[in-house]
C-alpha cells in the first residue's frame, strides 16, 4: 500500500517563523497594536484570521483583519528572492520519495508565497501535491488541511505521518488520525509539541533525514 509523508513547511522546512513574527509585528505596530513578538511567535502557523483574531481578540474592528493581512503579506513578500531552505530539507524529501513515501505540503502559504517557500526547498521533482490555503475552509490546528493533504495522496491516515513544527500542526495531525511527528526548528519546546500529539521529535530535517531509519518514517 502507498504511504504518505505530509509536511508542513514554514519553520519545518524553511527558516520562516521568525521572518513572519517581524513582519507581524511590524504591521501591527503601524496600526497602533502593541503586540509582543513572542506571543506572535506562538501563533505563527495559523491563518492570517486566525492569528489576527488570536493576537487582538474578539473586540478588535473586524473591518481591519483585511488590511492588515495585505500588509504582512507585502512586507513578508520582501524576502520571497531569499527564503532560507533547512539544510537537508529537500535531500530529506527525496530520501523519502525514493522509498516509496508518496510527499505532500500542507501548508497555510498560497500563491506568490507558497511558490516562494518551493523554490527554497528546491525539491519539486519529490512533491506529489500541495495542500493550500486555497484548498479548504478551516486551516490549522483544524483536521482539514491535513485531511485534504491525504486525499490528494489517496493514502488513509493509518498510513500517513505528518511533520510539522508548531502546535497547531500536532493538533491537526492528531485530529485527522496521523501519526505526528515535530521538529523544533520552528522555535517550540518539546514539551509543547509532545503535549500536542507528536510520537517522535527531531532538531530540524537534517536530524530527522539522519535518524530516518529508526523514525516513524522507516
């Protein structure tokens, strides 16, 4: 039977997090937020609504969430020529590819971005598909784009891991029955990650492709 190996990207693939936690900042200080960056990097992994309504609460003027979101997605675009890749990220996809894992993002990135974060990875020839933001209504830490991920690889969850580095990624593997595994690349203590559904924790792709063999990825 076919396996599928899910990945999230940014902060588990390429060196994102805190790019998106400046530039959070950044567009919520010129709105006159004053929101600390560590409780942005928290919520980094999430929608651009989620965090948003995460960040300043349900009393905050909804009409703004739109504009804000343009202004993140300009002032992140600025690094789009010079995204970092983690060393070994698409060594570790192809690794995976060549033993019969059929590989496929999630990931909340669409558009200009996600093309962005894939030149970065410089894997393509691995990647069977690619679960966008566009693709469902609910992202992380709902099951969605992990399930939709599945069904784009017509693997059943028995058969899949899904590798992420936040919170809401364990969250959404667990919830669509996924084996989970995190990576603390992304800044998350492993505790978080283990108390949110990770089986298995590694530094970054380089030690998850090192320790393959004996990972929930044999």
């Amino acid at each position: 039977m076919e396996r599928a190996a899910v990945f999230d990207v940014d902060g588990t693939l390429v060196d994102t997090n805190h790019l998106h936690v400046v530039t959070w900042w950044e567009v919520f200080r010129q709105a006159g937020h004053k929101v600390p960056m560590h409780t942005v990097h928290r919520c980094v992994g999430l929608g651009s609504e989620d965090l948003i309504a995460r960040l300043l609460g349900d009393r905050r003027d909804k009409d703004q969430d739109a504009e804000l979101s343009a202004a993140h997605r300009a002032l992140y675009g600025q690094y789009f020529d010079r995204l970092p890749a983690f060393e070994d990220a698409g060594r570790l996809l192809r690794r995976l590819d060549h033993h019969g894992w059929t590989v496929v993002l999630a990931t909340s990135a669409s558009g200009p971005e996600l093309s962005a974060l894939r030149r970065a990875i410089s894997a393509d020839d691995a990647i069977t598909a690619t679960a966008s933001a566009d693709d469902v209504e609910e992202g992380k830490p709902a099951p969605e784009p992990v399930e939709h991920a599945l069904e784009l690889a017509g693997v059943p969850a028995e058969r899949a891991v899904f590798v992420g580095d936040t919170v809401w990624d364990m969250r959404a593997g667990s919830q669509a029955g996924v084996r989970c595994v995190g990576v603390l690349c992304g800044g998350i203590p492993r505790a978080d990650l283990e108390g949110a559904g990770a089986e298995a924790v590694y530094d970054d792709p380089a030690h998850l492709l090192s320790a393959l063999e004996n990972s929930p990825l044999a």
